[in-house]
C-alpha cells in the first residue's frame, strides 16, 4: 500500500486547483507591495489567468540585485542564508519546516525515521545540501553532512555510521560504491535521492543490480522541489507548493499538454514569492495520472534547454524574436528557424506555417523580426514538429 507525505497528494484536480489559486492570489499581493514589482494590475481569477502575467528571467533577477542585493528588493522574508549560484545570481534559504519541499520527495523515495542519509550534495556557497537536510528532516532522517569529495573517508564514513540512504548527482554514489569494493567492505545503501545530472538507464539499472532503489527530482536553486519520480512509473509529479506552466520558448505562451516547451513555475512559497519564473530547462506534461494514486499532473522530466539563441552570418537569432514574429503578423501560425551551411556561408531557412502563400510579404516580416534574410518555407498549419524547438542548428564544424 502506497504511503503518502499528506494529504494533499491524493486532493482531486479541482481541490488542488482552487487551493493554488488562493495561493496565488495572496502571493500576487505580495508581489505588488514591492517596488520592484512589474506585474500588471491584472485580475486574476483563475490559474489560466497566470497567462496574462509577464515571464520573470534569470538576467531580470541579476539586474535587480545588482541594483539592489542581494536579493534585487522582490520581498524575501525569514531569510536564514544566503546563496550564490552561477552568474552569480544569489538566492535565499530559510529553515523552517521542509522550506525547500523536499520532504515530499524523499518520502517517496521510503526514506523515513529509520534511515541515515549521507547527503553529498555541497554545502559550498550553492543551497543543494542543506536543501536536501532540510528533507531529511521534515522525514524524520537522520543526516551525515558528507558533501563532495575525498571519497575513501565518504565510503568509510557510510560503513562506520551505518548510511542506509544516499542523497547527491546520479553518478557519485557509483563512486562511492566502487570505493568501498575496492577497501574490501559493504554498505547498507538500500535508496538513493538523486538530482543534478542526468540519471542514464544504464546507471539505474546498475544501482538496481546492487539492491538500491534511485530516483530523481527536478528541482532549482532559485524554486526549490518541483517534481519527482515514484517508484510506480515513469515522468515526474508535480510539487504540491508550486504551480507550472509548459509556454512556447521565449514567450508566456502555454502550449497544448504533451507538447514540448519551457517550463515556467510559479512558487508558492510566501518567503520568496516567484511568479511565473522562466527555468529555461524543456519538458512537457505527461497525460493521466501516476499509478502511485498522487493525482498532480506529471512531466517527462528534463528534456534539455529552452535557451536557443543562435548565431547565424554574424547576428544573434532568439526565441523571443522568433515570438514576436509569430505575434505581429495574424498570417504566421508557428516558425522554425534553422541555422544551416551552404558551402563556407551560414544560411537562415525560416519554416512558417501559413494558409497564405505570399512569400515576398513573410520574408518581409522575417526581415523586421529578426533583422536577416532568409530562404522562406511556407508549410501547412500543423506540419511542424511540437518538440520545443523555435530555432534548430545544423550545421557540423569540421575540427
């Protein structure tokens, strides 16, 4: 029988719908009490609404708290830490109960009271570690701060306390395992939390050989948890403190269910409140139900970057022009921009599905856009892959 972390993870659609939305609403509030804020005043009613509202950017975010840090004034409250990541971008951390929502994860993965995880995520600047103690205790588990590195004391440290849990990147339990068969002892590893890299079938079945149950989360040092794997079947459920939202690349444009696009999140987290934060990360929602008998909608999981800004005869070609493209003229249904090479000349092939035909006015219209010219390939509405990509690079540099 499948143990739930609440209650909240078998609430019918409806339930959990109009509980997020009250979150919403009131984190929208607090949004706009902040100076910084951009949002419209715009009603909203209903989570669809969320459309209406503008897509928040990592580069807005580094321009705000380099203006004003750390945090760039967006309301951060009960901040414990502080964290840097990569660009840098700082982000806040606090330690009240299960702050990061990682519990609900680590439930899933059977971690509990019995269990001593060894966390190895770094606890260095970056929040993963102590966002992943921060489950572990929200689990009742108790914690070996182990982070990264000097892995023959990683492995005896798991022998001599008796680590029943892993919590770190996919490939680095492997090392540890290795290790501790190199020193000539076993390990009580039974469950692995992993995130951070790409767990390959090849690698969870090797885990699997060795009796470990592995499974990973999509989480983000600016959102914390938002999706996780169960042991019941494939993709990843949505976090109950966030709302997400899959849009056309480099617009707030959501796309069909099962299509490929950014994911976009809104966390409802009242410490840090981030409405419609661009990831820049690719998924697409899973249709159904989860076997487990969670209710929340799934996604496939990571499926790479949204972020294909390409340079084609000297000049930048981005997702939002091609965007704006498809917003300003009514003709223009959907574009794929491809960056190709005709003998030592880069070329630009612009694939417009169109009911129209005239090709003067659309290469007209890719000119204004994205200040190039273009070969232009009218296709019928619909012919076009829905794979998240707007703009495709295939050309091959001999090295």
């Amino acid at each position: 029988m499948t143990s739930y972390f609440d209650t909240a993870e078998t609430q019918s659609q409806d339930e959990r719908e109009a509980r997020q939305l009250a979150a919403l609403q009131e984190q929208i509030k607090r949004v706009r009490a902040f100076e910084r804020s951009c949002l419209p005043e715009t009603e909203i009613e209903d989570l669809s609404d969320l459309r209406k509202l503008p897509v928040l950017r990592k580069s807005d975010l580094a321009a705000w708290q380099a203006d004003e840090p750390p945090f760039g004034g967006i309301g951060a409250t009960n901040v414990a830490h502080v964290f840097q990541s990569p660009g840098p971008i700082y982000e806040p951390g606090g330690v009240g109960h299960d702050w990061w929502r990682f519990g609900r994860f680590l439930h899933a993965c059977g971690i509990g009271p019995d269990d001593i995880v060894q966390n190895c995520f770094s606890y260095h600047l970056t929040p993963a570690g102590l966002m992943f103690e921060n489950g572990a205790r929200a689990v009742g588990a108790r914690i070996l701060p182990a982070g990264i590195g000097q892995t023959a004391l990683q492995a005896r440290a798991a022998r001599d306390v008796g680590v029943t849990a892993y919590a770190g990147t996919p490939d680095y339990l492997k090392v540890i395992l290795e290790q501790a068969d190199q020193d000539g002892f076993d390990l009580r590893i039974t469950k692995a939390a992993v995130s951070g890299g790409a767990l390959f079938p090849a690698l969870r079945a090797y885990y699997a050989d060795r009796d470990i149950s592995c499974l990973q989360c999509y989480a983000t040092a600016d959102l914390g948890h938002i999706a996780y794997e169960t042991e019941a079947d494939a993709g990843m459920i949505l976090d109950e403190g966030v709302i997400l939202e899959i849009v056309t690349p480099g617009t707030g444009d959501p796309v069909a269910d099962g299509e490929v696009g950014e994911i976009v999140v809104t966390t409802l987290n009242p410490d840090y409140p981030l409405i419609r934060f661009g990831t820049g990360d690719l998924s697409a929602i899973l249709p159904g139900a989860s076997a487990c008998g969670r209710t929340n909608k799934r996604i496939k999981g990571w499926m790479g970057r949204a972020d294909q800004t390409t340079k084609i005869k000297g000049m930048f070609v981005r997702p939002e022009q091609v965007a704006d493209l498809v917003k300003g003229y009514d003709a223009i249904e959907r574009v794929r921009v491809i960056a190709d090479r005709e003998g030592d000349a880069d070329v630009m092939i612009v694939r417009i599905e169109s009911t129209r035909s005239d090709e003067g006015e659309l290469a007209q219209a890719v000119q204004d856009s994205l200040k190039l010219r273009g070969r232009i390939e009218v296709v019928p509405p619909g012919s076009l892959p829905r794979d998240g990509i707007v703009i495709e690079d295939k050309r091959v540099y001999e090295t």
